[in-house]
C-alpha cells in the first residue's frame, strides 16, 4: 500500500463522536429559531410569476405550430395544383394521339 492510500485510510476511518456531541448538536437545534411558511400572498406570488411566462410560452408554441400548419397546408394546396395540371396535361396529350390517323 503507498503512503497515499494509508493516509487516506487514515483519515475516513470510522471514529466515535467526542463526550456529549449528540447533546451539544441537539441544544443548538433548540436554540435555532423555528423555520416560518412564507405567506400566502407571497406564495401566490410565485405561482403566478412561474405560470404566467409559462402561459406566453405556450402561446408561442401555438402560434408557431399554427403558421406550420398553415404553411405545409399551403404547400399540400400547390402541390395538388400542380398535379391536376400534369395530369390534365397528360389527359390532353392522350386524347391527341387518339385523335390522330
């Protein structure tokens, strides 16, 4: 073992807590003045400061997913258009040939 690891041992080895610790530890808990709720007001405060940005976020959300939609519908519209006249293009071009002797 190096002298590293032995002084590491060393160090985390278990020991026993000195003559009245857990009195000393349980006085100052007692003397520690007790922990208040925040009131009501202030609690309804943060609420509202964390739901109303997530409320505007949403909002965004929406907003975009709506011009995405508008904008794949508008694409869908153009490329059905652009099919029909292909394929009128294509009919016509049939009936022609059929036409001829």
């Amino acid at each position: 073992m190096n002298p590293l690891e032995s002084r590491l041992r060393e160090a985390l080895r278990r020991q026993d807590p000195p003559d009245g610790f857990a009195e000393r530890v349980l006085e100052r808990a007692r003397r520690m003045p007790p922990h208040r709720r925040p009131s009501p007001w202030l609690m309804a405060a943060s609420l509202l400061g964390l739901l109303v940005p997530m409320g505007w976020g949403y909002q965004a959300y929406q907003a975009h997913r709506r011009a995405e939609a508008e904008r794949a519908q508008a694409q869908l519209l153009l490329a059905l258009q652009i099919t029909h006249q292909k394929l009128d293009l294509a009919f016509r071009h049939l009936q022609t040939e059929s036409e001829q002797p």
